[in-house]
C-alpha cells in the first residue's frame, strides 16, 4: 500500500513536470487564453488520471500472467529466480534484524502526510478568511455578482467565487474606470475562474512537494487575467485607458492567494498581452503537441511495474470468493473451464492435480496455475509451448452443502515465436558464442522455460554480475500472420576488475 501511494505521486509528479515544461516552452506566449486555459486545467486533470491508466503490474507480467492484465503488451523487464532468495528473505517474518526498507518508506510517508496536513491547514484558514470577510462587511448584490465594500483602504481589488471585493479607495475611482474595474471582475465570476483556483489548491494539498504545481497555478492564475483584461479591452476604443487604470493601482499587494486581484505585479505583462498581436492561426498547430506529450507521459508511467512487496503474495489474491474467504474452505465442488482450446478440459484438470472431493485450499490452486516450481503448473504448459500472452482468471464460490466450486476463464491469446535475439554490454565474449550456450533460437515457438534457462546461463558464466543480468521481450504484432512475434534482448553486466 505504502510503495503504490509513493509510486503514484511520483508518476503523476512526472506527468505534472512534463506537462509544465511543454506548456512554458510551446504555449506560454500565445494569446489564445481560453485554449490556454484548457490546457492548464487538462494538464492538472490528466496528470492525476494518467498514472491510474498505467496497468499496474506489467513488471510481473510474464512471472505471474494471472494477475497482469490481459490487454497490456509492452516490453518488460524480467527477474525471476536470480532475485527469488531476496523477496523470500524479506517475506520471512522470522527474519533477524529491522526492516530498513519498510522503515524508510514508513518514514516517507509521514512525511509526506505531514507536509498535505499543513497544506491543507493552510488552504482551509484561507477559505475561511474570505468567507468571513465576505460575512462580516456590507454587501451590494448586483446579480451576476456582489459587491463586498471593505473597510480599509489598502485593499486591493479581487474576487473570490462571486463575491467581488472594493474598498474606498475604489469609490473614488471614475466611473468609466470603476466600470472597467467591475467588468473585470465579472469576467472572473462569469467564467468560474475561483473553481480553476480551488483545483490548484487541492493537487497543491496532494502534491506539496511538486514545484510544477504551482507554476501551473500561476499560470493559469495570469490566462485567467489575460482573459478579463481581454474582455475590457474589447469594450474600449483604445486600451490606453485600461492600462493606465492597471498601472494606478499595481502597487497594492494581493492578501490572499486564492483569489483574483485586479492589478498585481505581472501588470507590466498584462500590458503587453494587451497590445500584443493576436497570435496566427497557425500557431494554434502547436496545441496538436499535446498528443505526443500525453503519449510519452503514458508510455513512461505504464512501463513501471508494480511494486515488488504488494507482488509477493499472489497465492491469497489469485482467487476470488464471493461468499467464502480464501483460506482453506472445506472440499472442492465442481471444476469448469471456459476459454481453453490447446489444451483440453481433461488436460487441463490434469495439469491442475486436484478434483472434486479434494481439500479446498486457495495458495494450493494458485500454485497449481502458475507457481509451481517443478514448471508443471497451467500456465508453463502454455507459455512454454508459445502461448506468451496466456493469462486465467479463477474464481472460487462457496456452495449452501460447504463446498467450493471453482471455474476457470483461460485467455489463451496469439502464439508467440522468437523473433531477433540480441545481447548487450559483453565486451570480452562475442555474442555469437553467448547465443550459442544459451536454449533460445529464433523461428522457435516462444518459451518462458528457456528464458528463465538463459538467465541461469549468463548469469553462472563469471564474468557477468548474476544479479544484473535482465531479459527484456519485446513483443510485435502481426495480425496478418498466424502467429505474433516477440524479440528478445539480453542485458548483461561484466563484473568489475
């Protein structure tokens, strides 16, 4: 739980710098505000939402395919045995000495949990000033909006939701700018620009720790300015007027920062957006970015696999109980296949090694699937028969008379054969003589056996690092040929002299 948390900010965290860069680099000068605009507010959206497409567990996708996803195909880094004493080691509850690593992910997370608290503290005693600044004064309603007149003269113009906040210092204004002042604000309360804020706060609350965050929320603080000031200028003649009504009042300084003041220190800037030429239509052909950044944000976060700890224990979450839970429950009821066509329904049950009558056990029917170390399970006599995209779904329903029925969905998927084979970082033995001591060959049906086979090879011939040795399939499509394609790269690391 801890390590999917941790990891989930730090994809989303990803997307959001990802995101800002593109912005500040293509996007940031144009003057087309309300496509801006969209983009800030997808930019902060899609962020939180892309880590959650990611299909978390595609690390574990060949070592256990009954808890992958089916639809996710891309290439994976494997490590099967060569790491198996390690998670075994960290399994063990009677193993000697703390958990460093537990402990410092616990250590994490308080601080992070301590640092979204104080944001949140924060982010609360603001709303609250402003709810009662707008309670405690005099209003004037003017339908689209309410004037709140503020006693002290050194307050600045803003708005927050649709309450737009004066001082005397306002009354004394003329009415030509007083309107302008007012038609301002309105813009901000017509378009709703105080809920684009209050998103901000909340992912400031989530992702305190981001810088990208509250870059994004400035910027989308100054498109909502450029916006309004926009509209007023549309009104005028001349945008003289309304620059030297923003220069009048730029020296007061903004109390809160959840809302919109009328003038603030990037007045120089709204100048210059309002004497700008409006940028050419085909600087709009920049917004089409946002598809390869969207693509590239979703390709990094969906090739990270799911944390190891949380994948250690697939034996309880391999089958699901609807009435039961997945502790032994009494005896086997009946057993049913659906989806199997390579290998027959008795084959199958074969392969499982029990039938009805037996004790029901849930880590013993995960084993039978995929995790038996002598390779007899179902899913190694698909896998190592070609079958790389193999996956079943079990489910256990506990029975009125006691027992437990299990069935079985099998997605058998395309047959995969060995495409190219290559070898990476040997500089003292040539690839030819690697491939020559390793079970792969390409034209051959796909086989995890003899991928797991290669590993042990390489990495028992010395002058690799065996914990450093890494296969990484790469599968290809053909859907105009019988079967697929998956293309294997070995990585390999000499050991230091």
């Amino acid at each position: 739980m801890l390590t999917s948390l941790l990891l989930y900010l730090a994809e989303a965290s990803f997307c959001l710098a990802v995101f800002a860069l593109a912005y500040r680099l293509l996007l940031a000068g144009l003057t087309y505000f309300v496509w801006n605009r969209a983009y800030l507010l997808g930019a902060l959206a899609t962020s939180v939402v892309i880590p959650l497409l990611a299909f978390p567990g595609l690390a574990t996708w060949l070592t256990n395919p009954a808890a992958a996803p089916s639809v996710a195909r891309l290439p994976l880094r494997l490590n099967w045995q060569l790491n198996a004493p390690l998670a075994h080691a960290q399994a063990n509850p009677t193993a000697s000495g703390p958990d460093w690593l537990a402990l410092l992910l616990m250590g994490a997370v308080i601080i992070y949990a301590l640092g979204a608290l104080y944001k949140l503290v924060r982010a609360v005693r603001n709303v609250r000033a402003l709810r009662r600044l707008a309670q405690q004064n005099p209003q004037t309603d003017l339908g689209a909006f309410s004037i709140v007149h503020l006693p002290e003269a050194s307050m600045p113009a803003f708005s927050f939701g649709r309450h737009v906040f004066l001082s005397p210092l306002h009354e004394t204004l003329s009415p030509a700018e007083r309107e302008q002042l007012l038609l301002h604000e309105e813009v901000h309360v017509r378009q709703r620009h105080t809920l684009d804020l209050l998103l901000v706060e909340a992912l400031g609350v989530v992702f305190w720790f981001n810088g990208a965050v509250p870059y994004l929320g400035r910027q989308l603080k100054v498109v909502h300015e450029y916006l309004a000031d926009a509209a007023v200028a549309r009104t005028q003649a001349s945008a003289t007027p309304y620059g030297e009504l923003l220069i009048k009042l730029a020296a007061q300084q903004l109390p809160f920062a959840l809302v919109h003041a009328f003038s603030h220190k990037q007045i120089f800037l709204r100048i210059h957006m309002l004497t700008q030429p409006t940028s050419s239509p085909m600087k709009k052909l920049r917004f089409l970015f946002i598809v390869p950044v969207f693509a590239f944000t979703w390709a990094a976060t969906a090739c990270v696999g799911s944390p190891a700890p949380e994948a250690a224990a697939p034996a309880e979450a391999s089958v699901d109980s609807e009435t039961a839970p997945l502790a032994a429950a009494g005896r086997i009821g009946r057993i049913s296949w659906q989806g199997n066509t390579y290998l027959s329904a008795a084959e199958l049950n074969q392969a499982l090694g029990l039938k009805s009558g037996d004790a029901y056990d849930s880590a013993t029917v995960a084993r039978r699937l995929s995790f038996d170390p002598k390779g007899g399970d179902i899913t190694s006599r698909y896998m190592d028969h070609g079958y790389l995209f193999f996956s079943v779904e079990p489910k256990a329903t506990r029975q009125p008379n006691g027992t437990t029925d299990l069935a079985f969905n099998i997605s058998e998927g395309r047959r995969a054969q060995i495409g190219r084979i290559t070898i990476t970082g040997n500089t003292k033995t040539s690839t030819a003589a690697l491939l020559k001591l390793v079970p792969l060959r390409s034209g051959e049906d796909f086989s995890r056996a003899k991928l797991m086979e290669t590993q042990r090879i390489l990495a028992q011939q010395g002058e690799f690092d065996p914990n450093k040795v890494a296969i990484n399939p790469a599968p290809e499509m053909r859907p105009n040929q019988p079967t697929d394609l998956v293309n294997i790269a070995l990585v390999v690391v000499e050991k230091a002299k």
